[in-house]
C-alpha cells in the first residue's frame, strides 16, 4: 500500500481550501449581482411612472387653461416643475448610491407631484372644468399614476431594502466591500405631502 507523502497531503487540503474559498466568493458574488440588478430594475420602474406623470401634465394643463385662464401663478408653478422633473427622469442608476443626488431627484419628483395637486385644487372653484370629460379622463390617469407610483417606490424600498441588508450581513459585508457594493437609498415621504397628491373631488 503507498502512503501519500506529507507534503502532497497538505498540497490536496490547501487545494480543497482554496478551491471552496473561491466557490463561496463566487456564489455570494453572483446573489449580490442578482440583487443589485433587481434594485436597479426596480428604479426602472420608478422612472417609468414619473415619465408617465410627466406626459400627463401638458394635456391635464391645457385642459384646466380652457376653463381658468386667469390661474397664470399655478400655471407658471406647474410648467417651472414639469421642465425641472424633465431633466431627472431617466437618470443612470449611480445616483441610488449618492444620496445628495438621490435627495435632489426625489425632491424635484415631490415638487411636481405638490404643484399637480395645487392645480387639481384650483378645479375646485370651476365647476363646468370638473364636468369636463376629458378633464375626468384625465384625472383618472393621473390618480392611477399616482397610485403606481406610490407602489413602485415601495417595491423599490423593499428591493433597496433586501439589497442593503444583504451587503450589510456578515460575512457577505467583507466580499461586498471587496467588490465595490454600495448602499442603495430608500425613497422617504414628502415633508409637504405624507402621501401621493390627493386627486379626488
């Protein structure tokens, strides 16, 4: 019967080690991958309701002018937003690591959604515009957009969330920190507005 020299004993275990170091890294490598392109998904998402948002306001704008014309303060508000807004929709998915800039976009998409809600507020005192079926129509759409958006930041949050938890988690933290993962930032309520702009007559 042959015995293994020592050495070529030692050479096998350093082999083995080495070998499920190497798996380990790649396995927790690849579900940070995985968990990172579905946050960025998420943020696709975001992105997309806030550009059907944005589509909405010229039509919902020009409705409103017809019956009150003399409303030019809500109306300048309105367009100085949706132009703001329209420079920081598809925005590359860097900044869900810098949370400046984070803070920036969210607080351009908040005055937007406040400036909206002024303008659904000024309807009030037009009777004939809240009989307006186009206006309706219109309304629907930004309600239901609205309301997509409120959902998809939460799926956002909740993907930004199992992402930040994972990268935060020892021992996958070492590898994370290795390869470069950062936090992601977490979408908050408007200090104007808790909720989405309230649509509703």
């Amino acid at each position: 019967m042959t015995k293994f020299p020592k050495w070529a004993i030692a050479l096998i275990i350093i082999l083995v080690c080495v070998l499920g170091a190497f798996s380990a890294y790649k396995n927790t490598y690849n579900s940070l991958v995985v968990l990172d392109e579905n946050v960025s998904a998420q943020w696709a998402q975001v992105q997309n309701q806030y550009q059907r948002r944005l589509d909405l306001v010229p039509n919902l704008v020009a409705t409103v002018k017809g019956y009150a014309k003399h409303e030019s303060d809500v109306f300048t508000n309105i367009s100085e937003a949706r132009s703001k807004a329209g420079g920081q929709i598809n925005v590359s998915d860097d900044i869900l690591s810098d949370p400046e800039a984070f803070a920036r976009y969210q607080q351009v998409q908040d005055q937007l959604g406040s400036s909206l809600q002024r303008l659904l507020m000024v309807t009030e005192n037009y009777p004939e515009l809240k009989a307006d079926q186009q206006f309706l129509t219109l309304q629907d759409q930004l309600e239901g957009t609205e309301n997509r958006i409120a959902v998809e930041r939460q799926k956002f949050n909740d993907a930004a969330k199992t992402y930040n938890t994972k990268i935060r988690t020892f021992p996958t933290n070492i590898i994370a920190n290795m390869s470069g993962f950062e936090k992601k930032q977490y979408f908050q309520a408007s200090s104007e507005a808790q909720s989405a702009p309230k649509v509703e007559f």
